[in-house]
C-alpha cells in the first residue's frame, strides 16, 4: 500500500494482524492556517479548542491559528507552556500534571509546536478524553503523528501510549525555513531507521516480538531524498526537506499502527535519552533529541559492523545490575527497568547457541544496517552534528553515557547484544574516537 493512502484506513497486513491508522488528514500547504478551521470542524463534536503552544511556536503559528479558528466562531483557550531554568519546556510527569490543571473542558485539543509541545498535547489531550491535531512549526521528530509519548517520569525517560493525532498541519515555508539546528535534529532522528529495523528484527529472532515487514518498510521509497542526497537538506531544498517530514511522519504512523516505538525506534535512541537523564541529574545542558540520536546512530552502526563479522557468537557475562553510584537520585528507577530485562538477556544468551537463529540474524540485520561511514557522512554533509563536541559534549560525557544506556529500558537492543558478546564495554571508548570525533 502507498504510503500517502495509508491515512484513515483499517487494513489486513501479511504479518497478520489488522492495522489502523487514526490520523485522517495531513494537510502540507501554505494555506495551512486557512483550512484549519474546516478541517477541525470535520472533527471535534463542538467549536471548543484548546491551544497549546510555547512562547516560540506562538510567535511562529500559534498567534494567527488563534485568530483564524476565532474569526470563524471557534471559543479558543490558550495554554503557553513555560520554558525551564535550563531552556526550553520539557515533557516530564511535572509539566504533565500542570498542563492538566490548566486545561478546560474543550471538544478538541490543538499542538503548535514540536517534540515537547506535541507530547504534553498529545498526553493530557489522551487524559481528557478528548481527539487532538498538531500544527507542526519544524521537522525535528518522528513523534508526530505517533500515539506513544515519550516522558520523563520520575526521572527516568519512559514511553507511554496515548493516542495519535486526528490531523497534521503545517506550512511547507515554515518548515523549509525552520532554525537549522530543528531540521538536522529531524534528520538525525530519521537516520536511524535502519537500526531501529535490524534492533527489531533482533527481538523477534531472539524474544518472540512481532515483526511487521510492512511498518518496517514504510518509508523506504523516501530515503534516498535524504540518505543519498543530503547536501539537498543543508542546501534547504523544498523537496528534501519534505521528504524528510514526511518520512518522520509516515514512521510516526508506523509506530502507531503497530503499538510500539519499534519501527523508529533501538538501542540508538538510548543514548540521547541517557544524556538528557544525566542533565537531569547534574544540571549540564544537552543537545536536541534527534542530533544525538544521530550520533547515536553512528555508534551503533560501529557496534553492527563488529557484531556482523562474528560467525560463532560466544557469550560474556553481560551486568547483573545497574551503576548505582552514577544513577544517584535515579538508580532506583532505573534498576526496575533493567530488572524486567535479565529475564530476556538470559533468553538471548541460550539463543545464541542456535546456529539457525544466529544465521538468520546476521542476514537480515545485514541488509538492514548502513555502515557508520556513511551515516557520519550523511550527517555531515548535511550540516548536522556528527561528533561529540557537534553536540557540546566532552569525551568522558558521551563515554559515560554510551556505558551506562543499556540500564534505561527494559526491552533489549543491539547495545544488550554487544555487552553479552563481550564487544562492549571495550569497544565504547573505540568507536567514540573513531567516528565521534573530528
């Protein structure tokens, strides 16, 4: 099925399940904010709104999407949601239950804005009861038009599900013309696709997890506008930079339709969580989602090229526990997580012994993961971060975070498997000065 006619369908997939897709309308115009208000009267039951926004996207959208919707009889309630001490707002159980407090009874719930501002719509929109669509400002995620929210709860970086978006908005100039920094971190979190497919494709072989070829492939045919030709999107080229939206877009449904972040999601996506949780802990400033999940991308492509050439896996002793003492305020946390995976790692462990599975691991992850040269070149020819000073991290920062990601989820990765082949911990501080670095 094409991609573009996927929107407010139910379908039988070849993996056997039934798969639905709940966002009915992607509306990629310049008369974006005109059509807004036709478009949500097809979908609410009343012409009451609330519009969430930061001080930026306000500036941005959110100001003339107020007036377009209350010119045309629309009662509109305003949410800004406030920047934090360290930057911009973040999505966490704090912000959540606020956000909550704040909003009234409404018939439907509008985004402006991006991963944050999406994610505390989306959540408190699925905690009221009530549909919500998003008017994008920049290509910075693939959490769009994903139901799942990706939170920090006490500490500690989770995914919940809540519930897609009815509809997406946004204008192609904005986009196109977004601060850099948005479209790179966009491109980053795109980048690593191939991973998060060969990561799924290993807990299906070694846990039992479904796998869609389907979700897996969605949004192949797009790639090569922004994998082959990225000197495009630093150049701002229209149709590169549309490309890449609606790859984040069509992955987001992805996510959705299966249940689960694993179409865009692996052990990559880890390593920017684990950085943002020891910002938490320390008070440092951290980079984009999506830039780090690029460099991310870069390390775990590094970790595929070694695990690939192994013929005859041998099994290490992978950790029992968590770092307590670098965890701090949040090991007890982490260690839940963590707890609820060395069920599986033993699981992997025997696994590994059945050449069978092992074969059948190495050829589909080979045909899925690109090599750590050409993610680093794709991001840097694009203008995007692809060392660790790119993203203002000092070499001990982004080591400790590359020892420590494997602790943070419960569902295992490409990290676990290299810890259990005995590649990791040695390899970390390799490949960061092999391809993390100038």
């Amino acid at each position: 099925m094409n991609p573009e006619k996927l929107l407010d369908t139910t379908f039988d997939c070849e993996c056997g399940r039934s798969h639905k897709v709940p966002v009915r309308s992607i509306v990629y115009a310049e008369d974006a904010l005109e059509r807004l208000p036709e478009v949500l009267s097809s979908l609410a039951g009343g012409r009451r709104i609330v519009l969430v926004a930061d001080k930026r996207t306000r500036a941005i959208a959110g100001g003339r999407a107020k007036k377009a919707l209350e010119q045309t009889g629309w009662s509109v309630h305003e949410i800004i949601v406030p920047d934090t001490n360290h930057g911009g707002p973040v999505c966490d159980d704090v912000t959540h239950a606020r956000l909550n407090e704040l909003m009234p009874p409404a018939d439907i719930a509008l985004a402006v804005g991006t991963g944050v501002v999406n994610d505390l719509t989306k959540w408190s929109a699925f905690d009221k009861d009530i549909p919500y669509v998003v008017f994008a400002t920049a290509a910075t995620m693939n959490g769009f038009t994903a139901a799942n929210v990706a939170p920090t709860i006490k500490g500690v970086k989770t995914l919940i599900r809540a519930q897609a978006p009815l509809a997406v908005f946004a204008i192609p100039s904005t986009i196109v013309e977004a601060p850099f920094e948005l479209t790179a971190s966009g491109l980053g979190d795109t980048i690593a696709k191939p991973i998060s497919t060969a990561d799924w494709k290993f807990n299906n072989l070694f846990c039992g997890e479904s796998f869609c070829r389907y979700c897996s492939e969605i949004i192949n045919s797009l790639e090569p506008y922004y994998l082959d030709r990225p000197g495009d999107i630093s150049n701002r080229k229209p149709a590169a930079i549309e490309a890449l939206f609606n790859a984040l877009l069509y992955s987001g449904i992805a996510m959705t339709v299966i249940g689960t972040s694993a179409p865009a999601s692996g052990g990559e996506h880890l390593f920017s969580h684990t950085l943002d949780m020891m910002s938490s802990i320390d008070g440092v400033e951290h980079d984009l989602h999506g830039r780090q999940v690029g460099l991310a991308t870069i390390f775990a492509s590094a970790l595929y090229e070694r695990i690939l050439k192994i013929e005859k896996p041998a099994c290490h002793p992978y950790p029992g526990d968590i770092d307590s003492v670098f965890w701090g305020p949040l090991a007890e946390n982490v260690r839940e997580q963590y707890e609820q995976k060395i069920p599986m790692l033993r699981t992997i462990s025997e696994k590994l012994a059945d050449d069978k599975t092992w074969n059948a691991f190495l050829a589909a992850a080979g045909k899925q993961v690109r090599s750590p040269a050409q993610i680093k070149n794709c991001l840097k020819t694009a203008g995007a971060a692809h060392t660790f000073a790119g993203i203002g991290c000092s070499r001990e920062r982004i080591l400790a975070a590359a020892l420590h990601m494997h602790e943070i989820r419960k569902r295992p990765t490409i990290i676990d498997l290299a810890w259990i082949l005995g590649i990791m911990p040695a390899a970390a501080g390799e490949i960061i000065d092999r391809w993390l670095t100038d």
